[in-house]
C-alpha cells in the first residue's frame, strides 16, 4: 500500500498518515479510471491515425474535433455535483 501511495499516487508521508482507507481506496480508484481513459485515448488515437493514412479524402479538422460541445445547463451541473459530494461524504463518513 506505501509502494502504491508514495510512488504511484505522489503522497507524502503525512499526507497518507492523514487519510482514511477510504479516501485511500477513493484515490486509487480514481488513478485507475485516469489510466483507463489514457489506454482507451491511445487506442482511439491509434485507430484514428491508422484509418486517416488509408482514407481517400480526409475530413475537415472540425468535422474530426467536434467542435460542437453539447452546454449542459447550471442546473444540471450543480445537480451532479451535490450527488458527488453526498457520495464523497458516505465514503468519508463511513471510514472513520
């Protein structure tokens, strides 16, 4: 768990003393989901440039950007980020 949280996670000694096993176990998680989005960016941009070199006519860069990004209303936002924190507090209530 030290070789995990001071390598891999960057924490300091104190910082781990301070934290509970779940804030711990919410941390690695969240490095797992990191690593998990950068393999599946990889494997897009893989695919992505292999499928560009053997295209006739290549698309414009908007149309490959989509530059079109969906406004998700305030209300929304601040809806999925009490959810977040109701969820943050059980796990942090529940460690102790």
């Amino acid at each position: 768990m030290q070789r995990t949280a001071y390598g891999v996670l960057g924490l300091k000694p104190w910082e781990l003393g301070k934290m509970t096993m779940g804030e711990l176990s919410m941390l690695i998680d969240g490095y797992n989901d990191k690593l998990t989005n950068d393999i599946e960016l990889s494997n897009y941009t893989a695919w992505l440039t292999a499928n560009l070199i053997r295209a006739k006519k290549i698309p414009p860069l908007s149309h490959l950007l989509n530059t079109k990004k969906k406004e998700v209303p305030i209300e929304e936002q601040r809806e999925a980020y009490k959810e977040l924190m109701e969820e943050w507090k059980k796990v942090r209530d529940n460690g102790r």
